[in-house]
C-alpha cells in the first residue's frame, strides 16, 4: 500500500520512524511530508528518509493561513499523482483535512489536549484519533485511548539502547536544558526566562557538574558555551545519560521520564501524560512558568542534584511505568495493520 504521513515537528520524526522502517520492510511505500521546524529536516536526512519540505511556515495569523493554504496544496498535488491507500499523522489539521476532502482513511495520533483545532478537526474530518488513556478530555467518545506514550514508540528498552561513547564528550553528571521557541499554539500566553535569569540558573547548578542546552532558538553569546556538542539524532543518548533534564518542552522531559532521568518541566501546561508522569509515577516534576514556578523547580533540582539515591530511585519508577505501559510502536503496527485489512477488504469488495 502507498501510505502519506505528515510531520509538523521534530518529534514526529522520532514518533513513527520505526513504524515507516516496519513498513518499507513489509513492502510497502510511504511518503513523508514536512515542515521545517527546527531539526526535523537534519533528523530526516540523518535517517536517510526522502520527504518533501514544506517549508518552515510562521508565527503570525497570515503566516499561518498562507502556511495551511500551501500545506494543503502540496498534499493535494501528492495525492493527485500518487494512488494513496492511507494517511497517517500526529495531530495534523493539514492531513486530515486534505484526507476528508478525497475520502482517504486517515489514522491520527494525538497526545496533546491543546492541539491547534483538535476537536474541530476530530468532530468534522473524522480521524481514526489515538490518544493516551492518560488524555484528560473526556468529552470526546472519538478516542481511542492506548496504555502507552508517543514516546515508547522510539524509547521503550525493546527499541532504544543509550550508547554511552556518544555522550563522553559531556563529562560525569551533568544536567541538560531545553528551551523551545513558545511559536506552537499551545505554547501562546506561556513565558521563560529572560537571559540573564537563565545564566544564573546555569551558574548555580554548574556546582553540581556540568550543564548542557538543547535550544530550538538562537543562544546568546554568554550562553552559546553551554549548547550541547551533538548531532540532534544524538539527543536521546544524551538524555539517558544526564543526572537531570529540565525544561520548557514536555516531550523532552517525557524522554528523559520513561529512560528513568529524573526531569523537571516549566510551563503554564501540564499534559495528561505530564500529570499522570508526576502523580502516579514520579518521574517528572512540572512547575508554571510564573517566577515563583522557576523558583520552586530551580530548588527541586537542587534537591534532586543533591540526593545520590534519587537516580537508583527513578530507576525502579521506571520499571514500574514499564510494566504497566506497552510499546507503543507494537501498538502503532497492531492499529495500521488492521486498517490495512480493513482497506483491502473494501477494495477486493468493489
């Protein structure tokens, strides 16, 4: 079958990797389409995955409509020449829009509950929609929920082994940052630290060993020293590898929680996954963007950074989480295989 998938961030990429890699063995072919935000074409090419770049879009009202209008004009064009089977995507508007419009079946995962126009987009284009069975919206009979997180796709131990050369480069004990760029809708009304602020985080920590940042924006000069000496596709060894990861972005405090790092994520949002990761399990802590947020999450790092056991600690949360969660990426097989039966059945009908 000719399968299409959609990719608006660089976590895509990691989310169905396996997945198209399962795929093309199987015979099949998928289509990769793109935006180009942050690493996801340098991620793309590390894999060797041919796609198709859309382009890098915008933050403004107008970026973002002419965004969608090109958007849905490539993926128009591709399913004009190409004889699709199947769409597949993670929350994307754009695909399923376009899929509804020529009637192709469009399987859609989601774990994020202000997705820019998910209801809409679930209520009106009809999307085979998984979601984790952690989502907090309970209003929507659509969803179909999964014991699992997108990021046990690419990080559950039957898919992922840290690899420890990759990450000699970065000394003993050190702690990772991650600043986003706040353009995503769901990061509208959400703030950092300003620069200064920041540094003295670093400085503060620095005590503790050495600090790292993964930044999606450029860095100034006095913290450009700290951005982290890896190719992206490193990343995740990088993760394992840390005492602490904390940051603005869920997914990477996500990452660093189900490789059992302990991880502190800063922001106005707290996902289900982030909330059933703090509450059930005790691998992240989350704070709010407010001051008294940053104060509090500089000092659970601190705490953290301090206790020796914490680490050895985390470990057997983990093993609990592991125990409890499937793999997604079996998971993400089981559901495309079936609507492949059920789209072949329908075929062979006609």
């Amino acid at each position: 079958m000719r399968i299409l998938f959609d990719f608006g961030h660089p976590a895509d990429v990691h989310y169905f990797k396996h997945l198209i890699r399962y795929l093309e063995r199987k015979g099949h072919h998928c289509l990769i389409f793109a935006r180009d935000k942050d690493v996801t074409a340098e991620l793309l090419r590390a894999l060797g995955m041919p796609f198709v770049n859309k382009g890098s879009g915008g933050t403004g009202i107008f970026d973002r409509a002419e965004y969608m209008a090109h958007s849905l004009a490539l993926l128009q064009t591709a399913i004009n020449r190409e004889r699709l089977d199947l769409c597949i995507s993670h929350g994307s508007p754009y695909l399923a829009i376009a899929a509804k419009l020529n009637r192709l079946p469009h399987i859609m995962f989601n774990d994020t509950e202000k997705a820019a126009f998910f209801k809409q987009v679930v209520q009106w284009c009809s999307p085979d929609t998984y979601v984790p069975d952690c989502f907090l919206d309970r209003e929507m009979p659509q969803l179909h929920r999964l014991p699992s997180y997108m990021e046990l796709g690419y990080l559950h131990p039957d898919l992922f082994d840290p690899d420890t050369e990759q990450t000699k480069k970065l000394g003993e004990d050190y702690t990772l940052f991650r600043y986003v760029s706040h353009s995503a809708m769901h990061d509208f009304g959400s703030k950092t630290q300003d620069d200064d602020d920041k540094q003295a985080v670093i400085e503060e920590l620095e005590s503790f060993g050495p600090v790292w940042i993964s930044s999606e924006t450029a860095l100034p000069a006095n913290l450009e020293k700290y951005r982290i000496p890896l190719k992206a596709g490193h990343i995740h060894h990088a993760i394992a590898g840390a005492r602490l990861v904390m940051g603005e972005s869920a997914t990477m405090c996500t990452e660093a929680a189900v490789l059992g790092v302990p991880s502190i994520h800063i922001h106005k949002n707290r996902w289900g996954y982030v909330k059933e990761l703090e509450e059930r399990y005790g691998l992240i802590q989350h704070f709010p963007d407010r001051d008294d947020g940053q104060k509090a999450a500089v000092e659970a790092a601190i705490t953290i950074l301090k206790d020796d056991r914490y680490m050895e600690e985390n470990r057997v949360r983990r093993q609990r989480l592991l125990s409890e969660k499937k793999n997604m990426m079996d998971l993400m097989v089981k559901i495309v295989e079936k609507k492949m039966k059920d789209i072949a059945s329908v075929t062979n009908f006609k």
